[in-house]
C-alpha cells in the first residue's frame, strides 16, 4: 500500500515537472520548477499527514540549456536533499530523494507525451 502511495506521488511529481517546463517563458528557459513535499502543509483535520498533492511546494531552480530539459530537470530533482538550500529546509519543505537504485533511465516525448 504505501508503494502505491508513494508510486502515485512520483507520478504526480513528474507531471508536475514536466507542466513547469511546458510553461518556462521564452526569456528564460533555463529555470523549472521542481515540486519538494512541506508535511506542514498537508494536514487532514486530525493534525496527520495525509501524503496528498496539498503537500507540494514548488521550488524555483535552474538548469543548463539542452536538448535534453526533461532529462535534465527529472535528474536534478532525483538528486534530492543535496538540491534543497538551507531556506528552503527552513520552510519546511523535505524530500526522500535521492532512492537507492531510482534513476531515470531515458524520457521521449512525442506529440506532447511523456514515456520513461
């Protein structure tokens, strides 16, 4: 069960990823924004950490231009805590990242789909 939550979770972290990249404006299409998890922002009514979509907080990064954005920005956010500054750990925001043995193997996108 909590594969499938946490399965569900990349899925939706990655669609995310993906959206932010579709909208980077054409003056600066080196920045995305990755989506970290803040628990604090994820309560249900008891005060529990309900793991839902609530808890995702965008943060603004910046990667090189390539041919490769996708790859690029999907890489940057399985590298996890290393890409977390001191601010952002202070807000609150936190990741699982990096998983042993979770890596992005190749991404293709066709007519605006995205396969891995």
């Amino acid at each position: 069960m909590r594969f499938m939550q946490i399965n569900n979770f990349f899925k939706l972290v990655v669609v995310l990823v993906l959206y932010s990249i579709w909208q980077l404006s054409a003056n600066a299409p080196e920045r995305v924004k990755l989506y970290y998890y803040n628990p604090e922002l994820d309560r249900d009514e008891s005060d529990n950490i309900a793991c839902g979509r609530k808890g995702l907080a965008p943060v603004e990064k910046k990667i090189p231009i390539t041919n490769t954005p996708i790859q690029d920005a999907i890489n940057l956010l399985l590298k996890g805590k290393e890409n977390l500054t001191q601010t952002d750990k202070t807000q609150g925001i936190t990741t699982e990242y990096p998983l042993e043995g979770l890596a992005l193997k190749k991404s293709l996108v066709k007519r605006w789909s995205f396969n891995a």
